[in-house]
C-alpha cells in the first residue's frame, strides 16, 4: 500500500490511532486524533505521547515502555481496557484503548486505536442511577406492603408507654412529697417502651435511606438478626418457629449492610407468608463458610415452588401475589451479583419446603478504609 493510501485509510478511521516508536515518541496521529485531543498532526508528530496523558499517567509510562522492552511482559499491549487522557484544555476524560506492536526496519513500533469512552461511562453512570432507584423503590414498596403491620407494632410500645405514664401520674396525684420507687419503676417501664418504638422507627428509617452503595465489614450474625426482627414485624401473632444457625467460624463480610438486610427481609417475609396458616410454621436460618463463599440460606416448612414458577422466580413483575409490584427477588438476585455473589432457589416438595441461598464472595473488599465494624445497619 502506497504511503498516500495508508494515510487517506488513517484520516478516515472513526477511531484515532497513534504511531509511536519505543521512546514515545509519535510518528502517525490521524485526523480523528486532532478531534480527539484537540492537536493538531503537526504540533503531535515527533512529540512524546505521554502529551497526551494525564500527568500521573505520564509519569509512569516511559518505566512502562522500559519494563516491556527488558521483561517482554505486556502491561496493556495485546489487550484492550479503558484509561484516561487529556485534552489540550486539560479536560481528563476516559478513552477505549488498545495497543498493538510491529517490527519495522526503522525499528519496534507501538500502534494505538482510541476511542472516546464518554458516551459509555454516562451511560453505565446512568444504568447505576437507575438501578440504585429501582433498589430504593423496592424497599419501599416492601415498607409499604408491610404498613399495617408496622402501625400495629408501634402501636404496642406507644400504646403501653402512654398506660404506664398514666399510671405513675394517678400515683403522683394521689400521694404526697416525693415520688415512691414504685413511680420511679413505672416511668422507666415507660422508657423502656418509648425506647422501642424510636428503635422501630430508626430501623425503618436506615431501611429506607436513599444513599450510595458502601460496602463495610459487616456482622453476619447482626445483618441477621436485624432483617429477622424487621421481617418479623407483625408476625408475632402467627406462632412462627424461627430457628437461627451461624456457624462459628463465619467471618465478617465485605458488603453494603443495607442492601444485603433487603435480600434476608425480602427472604424472611416471602417465607413467613408461605408457613402462615399451615400446620407447621417454622423458617430455618443459616449461615456457613462454603469454600471462599459465605453461604446464607432462608428454607421454610412450606408446600415448595411448584415446578411451572421455577423460570420465572426471579423475574421483575412476575409475583403472584395480589399486592405488590413483583420486584423482590429481582432486585435480591440483582444485589447479590453486584456483589460478587449469586441468589438461588432449591424448589423443595413432596414435604419439604423451599431453601433460598445467598452466596457471597469472602474476599470482597470494603468501598473505603473500614477500622470498626458494622452491625448491619
């Protein structure tokens, strides 16, 4: 291919492409690079292509360059990956790039395809805001399907709060001087009671709270209890056997407490609803080291999963439930691969009832520096 040829073929490449030799420095900068960077081909040839990159890139590629040429280890050559780079009014912004190499008789040449990776990074921004939405909304919608219940056990604590205080003021009334212990005990019953209700409430609320995904060291045992007694919230009068397993030797996890809590509540309630009016209402909650995976799994004494509702489980508006929107266990098996990990069903039947199973990866790291553990929520 003649050299005018190859040059019309680079100037109408959609995506730019660089040449440069084993210094860095640039011998081909098609058309599409001008756009890109906003340079000019004859202010960028003969220029080092680390003018292109931000400045705690460039320091580190000539090493990059001089690593490669003594070890023959590739750090990006051969394969494709999203980097930063700088326009000429020194806007960072993400680019696709992949670099391949050739043998010339002028010597080892570096050859570079970029494309501008904006249009994608706003749109996976845009995804993540949805999803962070639709997260949102279905523990919402799971407080809302949940609000009879939850008016009946703030009612409970309120309620007796009000009775103590009215006693201890009947008592005040009818004595004289100071208050007699057995005042002093009603109205710390009447603490105790006020103090649960704020618990219930202050649940609900870090239940609810719209906020970025944070992964921090989390109680397994905690995480646990906390959805059980919100799941719970109601049932008390159904006479459901709760049977809690943690194997001693879980370790904390890596993970959003939040999001984690939603998938065990979603859990917990779908079972506490298949057992009630049964003959045994029981829910067995466990929790175990598997290989690198942690391992939580919600069965209950229920009828199982008829076969024909297995494809279409975990599907969004797919409940056959009367209220709600169907998006539970979509977004629980949602959550748990964005975390690495995996929701599945073992359908159960003939006697046995169905076993959920959150799978959680052990190695996970926490999104900032965590020195003190969390409790779940």
């Amino acid at each position: 291919m003649s050299e005018a040829r190859l040059l019309s073929v680079l100037d109408t490449a959609v995506d730019g492409i660089i040449v440069a030799d084993e210094t860095g420095c640039i011998l081909v900068y098609n058309k599409a690079c001008e756009k890109l960077f906003g340079y000019a081909a004859t202010e960028m040839i003969g220029r080092n292509v680390k003018a292109i990159m931000p400045a705690h890139f460039a320091r580190e590629h000539d090493s990059y360059i001089s690593n490669y040429l003594t070890s023959g280890e590739p750090k990006i050559i051969g394969i494709g990956r999203r980097v930063e780079a700088q326009h000429r009014d020194g806007t960072v912004f993400p680019v696709e790039l992949s670099v391949g190499e050739a043998m010339t008789p002028q010597g080892r040449q570096f050859i570079g395809i970029l494309r501008d990776d904006r249009p994608r990074a706003a749109y996976e921004e845009r995804v993540a805001e949805l999803q962070a939405e639709l997260v949102h909304m279905a523990r919402v919608t799971a407080l809302d399907e949940m609000g009879s219940a939850i008016a009946h056990e703030l009612n409970q604590p309120l309620t007796a709060a009000m009775l103590y205080l009215q006693a201890a003021t009947r008592r005040l009334k009818a004595g004289e001087g100071e208050p007699d212990q057995l005042v002093i005990d009603v109205i710390a019953k009447a603490m105790r009671e006020a103090e649960r209700a704020a618990s219930i409430i202050q649940r609900m609320r870090n239940f609810i709270e719209k906020r970025e995904p944070n992964r921090r060291w989390s109680s397994v045992a905690a995480l646990i209890d906390e959805a059980l007694e919100l799941a719970l919230v109601g049932a008390k009068g159904r006479n459901i056997e709760v049977v809690r397993r943690i194997d001693p030797a879980v370790p904390q996890i890596a993970v959003d407490p939040i999001q984690i809590e939603q998938i065990l509540v979603n859990l917990m309630r779908n079972a506490a609803e298949v057992v009630a009016g049964r003959e045994q209402r029981r829910i067995e909650i466990g929790a175990v080291v598997d290989g690198d995976r942690l391992r939580i799994s919600v069965r209950d004494s229920g009828p199982g999963i008829p076969q024909d509702k297995l494809p279409d489980l975990f599907k969004a508006f797919s409940s056959s439930k009367s209220s709600g929107l169907g998006l539970g266990l979509a977004i629980s098996k949602s959550i748990a691969q964005n975390h690495g990990g995996e929701l599945s069903v073992e359908p159960g039947g003939h006697g046995h009832g169905a076993c959920f199973r959150l799978d959680l990866p052990l190695d996970a790291e926490p999104t900032a520096d965590e020195n003190v553990s969390d409790g779940g929520s």
